[in-house]
C-alpha cells in the first residue's frame, strides 16, 4: 500500500474563492499543512460590488478575495500558487471511517495525487495530500444575445439576494430558459411589482406557473429576444426579435451553470439533477476523502457569505476526519 509521506499536504484546497480561502484559514488555524491551488477564473469577476456580505458589504468580489488570501497567507501552515488542477487520482484505500451526521453512513480521508498547470509564469505541481477540498465554482453560460456580456454585472446580474435591493420598485426584467425561472421570477417580484419574464421562445414556463405570476403582477414575454439595449448608464430595454422593445431598467439573468469538475472526473463523484455534487450535511462527497463546498455542491449558487460560511464548516469537519473522531453532532 502507497504510504503517506512526512512532505504530503493535509488538504489540498482548489479554488480561492469565499469557500476555499473560509476553509483554508481555518485549516491553518488549526495548524494543518494547507495549500490552495487557484486557477483565478472567478464567476463573479464581472461583478464590481457585492452585498450582503456582513462587515464587507458594498466591497469588491475581488477585494474580498485579495484580504481573504492575506489572512490565509499570514499563517505559517498556508500556501497558494495560481495553478489550475488537470487532475486527482486516488493513491490509496481510504483509512479508519468516521461518522457521517447527515446520512448515517461513514467516510475517511485517504491519499490523492494532485497534478496542476502553472499559470503566469508560476511552475507546474505534482503534490500528494491526505485529503481535497473542491471549491471550483461555477461556469456560467449565459443566453445567446449578442451584447449581454456587456451589461452582465453592471446592469444584468444573476444573484438575486445579492442585489435585489438596488432595483427595488423599478422596471426589471428576467431573462431566462431553465425550468426553474418562475420560482425565480416569484422571489424577485418580492423587490418590484414591475417585472417582465422573458424566455426567449423557450417553454420554461407552465400555464399554471404563468396563472401565479401573473396574480402577482407579473409579466411573461414569451417571444425571441434579439438583443439587450442600452449604454454606459446601463440597461435600458429587450429588443425583442420582431421590433418591440420593452423598457426596463436593468434585471438578472439565470444562466445555465456547469460544475467545474473535470479535473475529478476519474473519482466518480456523486452529483444532482443539475450537475452539482451531492455532499452530507458536513461537506462529504460520494468519495471518502474528498469534499466540497460552494457553488458546486447542491442546492446550488449561493451568496459569498454563504459560501465562506460552507467552507468554514467543512474544514471543522476535514480536520476532524484527519483525527478520526466522529463528527460532533450526532442525530
């Protein structure tokens, strides 16, 4: 059997975004071997304010992620390299189980391989870590319109806790193709009786959900759109493909999200309907050793506090698990 080495990380940790860095500090903290291997390719890097972040609202995504990444520095246990992670392979079978709180089953840490492609300019890595932390995030994919992009975090955006409050009784639109779009066209109705749902030609929304929608005052546009409209103040209207436009002063999108998980593809991992992992109540994967937490795992996209409040969780549990004591919140 492969042997831990004394040179071997305790967690490996890929992706530096709230998730990661949450865990990653408090996995020093607790005076574990940590690094964090971050590919710099955050979702939210179009977004120039978030919210609702406590002590930190109305920072920057990225101001958050530069002090989130000093913190986590300022410990001797710390290290992060910029390097995007090709794969992890499983070396060794798992050790001792520890309990599962959430399902009742058990999980252990074990031994990973973990090669990485450096990025600007830093060197390619080969590590081996007793356990990894998956705090990818998402990909997003937004509708096919020719000047979305544009306006996407400055005018369009995605999270409809995070900023909500800004278009409060304005004209907004929704633009989405997902079959969840009415349940999220339901909870933005609660910032403005002056929404308008566009999908785009797609038949996202049942005559029952749009009879509910529409006694709260909401609006289905169900043809094609053509284009976003609008200028250096922001979103002025939908351009839909037959000439109307339709006013609004900015919204949110629901674009599709994909899990960025290739990189584990050979570990088999369990995931939801909808791509993202499925994790116990403490952040356990289908793999024993590997854990998640963020916007891969399931229920899906949450807010920045949310995720580094996810992180912080699991490192409680990875550094319990590398012990091997049970989880302290048994049913």
């Amino acid at each position: 059997m492969v042997q831990r080495q004394p040179d071997d990380y305790d967690v490996v940790v890929v992706g530096a975004g709230p998730a990661g860095l949450s865990a990653g500090l408090n996995l020093v903290r607790a005076r574990r071997r940590v690094l964090v291997l971050d590919s710099n390719r955050p979702r939210h890097s179009a977004t120039l304010i978030s919210h609702g972040f406590l002590t930190r609202d109305n920072t920057p995504p990225h101001e958050l992620r530069k002090l989130g990444r000093e913190e986590y520095l300022a410990y001797p246990e710390a290290e992060h390299q910029l390097a995007g992670v090709t794969s992890i392979t499983a070396l060794a079978e798992p050790g001792e189980p520890v309990y599962s709180s959430d399902t009742h089953t058990t999980g252990s840490t074990g031994l990973f391989e973990i090669q990485a492609k450096g990025i600007n300019g830093q060197p390619d890595r080969v590590v081996r870590t007793a356990t990894v932390l998956l705090a990818t995030g998402l990909r997003e994919e937004l509708p096919q319109l020719p000047s979305i992009r544009s306006f996407y975090g400055m005018g369009l955006f995605s999270c409809v806790a995070c900023d909500g409050y800004e278009y409060s009784d304005r004209p907004i639109a929704l633009i989405g193709e997902t079959s969840d779009i009415a349940w999220r066209a339901m909870l933005i109705a609660q910032w403005s009786d002056h929404l308008t749902v566009f999908t785009n030609g797609a038949d996202a929304v049942t005559p029952g959900q749009e009879a509910r929608l529409v006694e709260r005052g909401v609006r289905i546009e169900r043809r094609p759109i053509a284009d976003v409209e609008g200028d250096r103040e922001g979103v002025k209207g939908i351009r839909l493909v037959d000439g109307d436009v339709i006013e609004v002063s900015g919204g949110f999108v629901r674009p599709k999200w994909h899990a960025q998980l290739e990189c584990a593809a050979s570990l088999n991992l369990d995931s939801d309907g909808w791509g993202l992992l499925t994790v116990d109540r403490d952040g356990r994967t289908s793999h024993p050793g590997i854990y998640a937490a963020g916007d891969i795992t399931s229920p899906g996209p949450q807010q920045l506090i949310v995720a580094a409040g996810a992180g912080g969780r699991v490192a409680a549990t990875i550094n319990r698990d590398l012990i091997g004591i049970p989880t302290a919140h048994r049913r």
